[in-house]
C-alpha cells in the first residue's frame, strides 16, 4: 500500500500514473495541453481511461529541455490542480523545485515527483511537513548535459545504490517508507544500452523494500529500438510498460492510459490463471 496523502494506493495490482504536461516544449506532447483548459480537459480523459493517479507538470525535463523560472512553473500547474479539486484519484506534481512542491501540495496534490530525488536546498523539508507520497528518481547530470557523455562502471548497481542512500536520508528526516517510491529514471543520463541493462535488472531494485516506478512511456530508447518517431511509439510503449510490470515495476508512468491499462488487464487475467 502506498500512503498519499488522503489516498491509500493499492499496489496488488500495476498502478498507472497517467501524464499531464502543462508546457509548451515536452518532447511528446509539448504543447498539445499546455492551456489550464486543455490541461484539465486531458486530465478527466486520462481518469475515463483508467489512470489511478496523475502526474501534472509544468517543465519538461527532457534532454536540452532550458530551464523553467519558478513562477512561470507556478502558473502553469496550479490552476491545473485547483481546477481538478474533488477528483477520485490523487495528483503527483512532477517538479524539482521546492517552492513549487510546497504551493502544489496546498492546493491539493498528494505526492511529489522529483527527478532530483529532494536534493534540492529544502524539499526535503517541504515534503516531510506533509503526508504527501514522494518519488525519488535518479539521474546522471542535468536535462542539459545528461546525454552528452553518460558513463557508468555499472548502470544498475550505480542506480540502485544512489536510490538505496536516498530512500534511508529521506526515512531518517521522517518520511516513512509507505510514502516512498523510486525511479531508476530512464533516459536521464543513459544511454540506450545502459537502460536495456536497467530494464533487465529492474528486479534486483525490490531488493530496496520500497514501490519503484518505471518511466518508458514514447522514450527515445524506444524509438532507436523500432525506428519509430516520437508520436509512433505507442505500441513500443506498451511492451516496455508490461515488460517493466513483469519485473517487478509497480507504477508505470504513460501518455497512452487506455491502452496501457487494457493491456495490464491482459497480464493480470493470464497471471490469475496460473495460481
């Protein structure tokens, strides 16, 4: 069970964190629902598809992605938030910032999604005054170097160890494990090989006792795999998903909703089959 906030996450089955970019650069769908209107809009379909949770953020992290200055994130993602108020499911506010966590919380998401792992001066703090759920992701570098050169000795006992150390500084600041949840983080600082090899050794992170997370969804490695274009990488996504799920990935992060869901479903039905 993850504890988010109000919300009591039931991890028996796959979770899936429907994505709801407010930018206008996002290397998927950069600018697609960057108005508060389309945002929200996209947001209630993604909860008709099926999404258990939603992951709203307001700067894309994606490789050479510039930065964001803290209130221009603020007025992107807040009216997003305040205008899904009421909702069944919780909201995940995807930033590094902790200004922004801070605000994005008050207004009512449940959980944290930060791909500098609450590095930053302070957002430990800010999450750990709350009961808000957290996701520790790791990274190599910054989404404007990262892919330039990454090197590892081993990408999986590298990632893994970084994880570990960061999932035992935010228990010791009085975050408890049933908030926690980590990322191996694809993409960001790796290269195609070095996130085939972490997809192969996703299970070895369960090893850490917390939920993890998997982010493939229309990732770049995906299209170097098929030879496919960002927006022809559903089917891609999917079997990355399913395969990240078979591993031992608790929460898949995903454009495609229905489809993923649909899919998991089939994976359930046959794993059901065989107890």
């Amino acid at each position: 069970m993850l504890h988010c906030g109000k919300f009591q996450l039931d991890l028996a089955r796959p979770i899936v964190m429907g994505i709801v970019n407010v930018t206008p650069d996002s290397f998927s769908d950069g600018g697609q629902h960057a108005s508060t209107a389309a945002a929200i809009a996209h947001a209630r379909q993604l909860i008709a598809d099926g999404a258990d949770i939603l992951d709203i953020g307001g700067e894309s992290t994606r490789p050479g992605a510039a930065e964001v200055g803290e209130q221009q994130e603020l007025e992107r993602v807040l009216p997003v938030i305040e205008g899904l108020c009421g909702i069944s499911i919780p909201l995940s506010i995807d930033t590094y910032k902790p200004a922004v966590m801070r605000a994005a919380l008050a207004a009512g998401a449940s959980m944290v999604n930060d791909v500098n792992a609450l590095q930053a001066a302070g957002a430990l703090e800010v999450v750990t005054r709350t009961d808000a759920a957290v996701c520790l992701m790791h990274k190599q570098g910054d989404p404007q170097t990262m892919q330039q050169r990454p090197q590892y000795r081993d990408v999986v006992e590298e990632v893994s160890d970084f994880l570990g150390g960061r999932v035992a500084a935010v228990e010791a600041a009085g975050i408890a494990r049933e908030r926690i949840v980590i990322d191996p983080g694809f993409g960001f600082g790796k290269t195609v090989a070095h996130n085939l090899e972490l997809l192969r050794g996703l299970e070895s992170f369960r090893a850490l006792g917390v939920p993890l997370l998997a982010g493939l969804s229309r990732k770049s490695m995906l299209g170097a795999i098929a030879g496919r274009d960002v927006n022809e990488r559903l089917a891609a996504s999917v079997a990355a998903a399913l395969l990240a799920v078979q591993r031992g990935a608790a929460i898949v992060r995903v454009h495609d909703v229905r489809e993923t869901v649909d899919a998991l479903k089939i994976l359930e039905a046959i794993n059901e089959s065989e107890r």
